[in-house]
C-alpha cells in the first residue's frame, strides 16, 4: 500500500508535469523570439547592455560566426603588434563592422543576434585590464541604440592572448530568426 507522503509527492510531480509540459506546449507554438531584459535591481551601467535570457522557438535559423579579430587601421605599423590593430575601441568597431557586413551577407541582421562572446586581453601598459568601458561605449552604438534596440546575451572574458599578438578582442556571435512560413 502506498502511504499519503508518498502519494501526495506522485500527485505534486504528476501535477507539475503537466504544467511543464502546458508551458512548453504554449512556448513551442509561440513564433517569435522572446528577449527577456536584465532585471531592474541590478543597477549597474553595464547590466542595460545585454539580454538576462533569450528563448528561441523551434521555427528559426540560427547561425553561429566564428572568432571575429579586427583587421589592420595602420598599415605603417609593425605587424602583430597593438599599433597595427589599434586600441580596443578601434578593434570593437572594426569586428563589430566586420560582423555586421558577414550576418547581411547570409540574410541576417544585428538585430538578429541572440549572443555575443567577446574574448579580451589587456592593453599593453594599461595595468593588466581591458579598457571595458571602452568596448562598451563602441557596442552600444550597435546593440541597444535607438537604430537597433535589440540586446543579444552577451559573455565578456579576460584571457592571457588571443591568436592574432595585437589583437585586444575576438568576438563570436549567434544570431537567430523566425522562419517565415
């Protein structure tokens, strides 16, 4: 014989399955992709540059860019060196152009973009620190202005080095969009 506890437990979990799967269901049929914003108590600056979480119904494409570094801004520098890239916020301006010129050519948009994952390493002579205020400033004139108010997730790392000696930032974004049918 099965005692209440145990009963009760099957019904909560029973009870609970249904819900789930009553949500999942409503989530499934939904078309459009659901960006929830950073919570409000999180006052920070920094916590309006990006998407808490972003669910993806099941009716998308979705593309994934690789590693994006910057190209060169001047050519009578040493290559691989920082001079030749230039500083972080030339860098993030000149990936995140390079980024947008390679979504609109496979049909995607900034405004597509679900995540972005900036990989960073410190300038030299600048204390071992990104200059994150820096990259922040260049990325809101692509992501949360008023042009293209769309905030992807977004993931910012220090490493020790990047592939390229004088890059400051590597970027990889994901990107999705409802398929229209």
């Amino acid at each position: 014989m099965i005692d209440e506890r145990a009963r009760r437990a099957w019904l909560v979990r029973a009870t609970y399955g249904i819900m789930s799967i009553g949500i999942t269901l409503e989530y499934l049929m939904s078309d459009a992709i659901v960006r929830h914003r950073t919570p409000v108590h999180l006052e920070a600056s920094w916590a309006r540059e990006f998407s808490e979480a972003i669910e993806v119904p099941a009716n998308v494409n979705t593309i994934t860019l690789s590693g994006v570094g910057a190209l060169p801004a001047n050519l009578d520098a040493n290559p691989h060196t920082v001079s030749y890239f230039g500083d972080l916020k030339t860098q993030t301006k000149s990936v995140l152009d390079q980024i947008q010129r390679i979504l609109e050519g496979k049909g995607y948009t900034l405004g597509d973009v679900i995540t972005v994952q900036a990989l960073f390493v410190a300038e030299p002579g600048k204390n071992g620190v990104p200059d994150y205020g820096g990259f922040s400033n260049v990325y809101a004139e692509y992501f949360g202005s008023a042009a293209q108010p769309h905030l992807p997730t977004r993931t910012r790392a220090q490493v020790v080095g990047l592939v390229e000696p004088g890059w400051l930032v590597e970027v990889t974004v994901k990107a999705s969009k409802v398929v229209k049918v």
